[in-house]
C-alpha cells in the first residue's frame, strides 16, 4: 500500500519576490531590446513576402496575358495560313488554266506548222515526181522513136501515117469550119 501524505504548499515571500522581479527584469530586457529588433525583422519578412504575392500576381497576370497573345498569334497565324492556302490554290488553278490556255495555243502554232511542212514537201514531192515521170516519159518516147524509125520501112510508114493524121484534121478543121 502506498502512503501519500498531504500536499502542503508554503510560500516564501522572499523567494516569490525575487523570482518576479527576475522575471520582470527578463521580460523587460526582451521587451526593449530582443522585441524591438525581432518586430524589425518580422516586419522585414513580412514586406518581402507581400512584395512576393505582388510579383507572383504580377507574373500570373503577365503570364495570362502572354498565354492570350499566344492564343491570338496562333489564331492568327492560322488564320493566315488557310488565307495563303487558298491564295496558293486560287493562283494553282489560275497558272494551270494559263498553261494548259499555252500548252492549246503551242499545239495549234506546231499542228499548223506540221500541216505547212507536210503540203510544202507533198509539193516538193509531187515536182519531183512530175520531173522524173518527164524524163522517163521523154526518154521512154526517144527509146520508142528510135526503134520505130531505125529501118527506113518503118520511117516511111511513120510519115505516111502522120501526114494522114493531118489530112484527117484539116478534113474536120474544114467541115466544122464550114458547118458553122
């Protein structure tokens, strides 16, 4: 079993006093010496930390405004972009029509040169052709002279047969003359 005896309390005046004006000497020497400086630099604390929201405000405001002229370059860059797009597509179709307008006109200028070309050499053929069917045909007549008239029956037949020829003609000659 446990005793306990009963708490008794004495105070000691002495003592109590000493201790009080102990303390009040401590709380006066923070109060004048230790608060003043700690207030200073709390307060110190105290106005980097509001010029910290400020700037972090600032920066977020700055920030939205930069992430909306982003958003307004992005926009008007697409913007631009589908512009010169179009541009592009609109001056495609426009040099495509040009060419093919060129490609039409340069194949008219080569058909027309190509027709011009093929009558210029069917005339130079066709001389040609004409030329040598003369010399051929001029030839093929001296051979058939020469060998009609290389005895002289034959020759004489030519001329009797001639002169009747024109005998003949003046015979017409003379009866259509006389007709009309």
């Amino acid at each position: 079993m446990l005793h306990v005896e009963p708490f008794h309390v004495t105070l000691d005046w002495a003592v109590f006093g000493g201790q009080l004006l102990g303390f009040a000497a401590i709380v006066f020497v923070i109060v004048k010496y230790v608060a003043p400086p700690l207030k200073a630099v709390m307060a110190k604390q105290q106005d980097q930390v509001r010029h910290q929201i400020a700037e972090a405000e600032q920066a977020a405001g700055a920030r939205k405004k930069a992430e909306q002229e982003y958003a307004d370059a992005v926009a008007k860059a697409r913007a631009e972009g589908e512009q010169l797009r179009a541009e592009a597509k609109e001056d495609s179709v426009k040099i495509l029509a040009a060419l093919r307008e060129q490609t039409q006109v340069e194949v008219a200028r080569v058909k027309q040169h190509g027709q011009e070309q093929a009558l210029l050499h069917r005339q130079q053929l066709t001389r040609e052709l004409r030329v040598e069917l003369g010399n051929a045909v001029h030839g093929g007549a001296a051979a058939i002279v020469q060998q009609r008239l290389s005895t002289d029956e034959a020759r004489s037949s030519s001329i009797d047969s001639f002169i009747d020829e024109l005998e003949a003609l003046a015979n017409n000659a003379a009866s259509s003359g006389g007709a009309a």
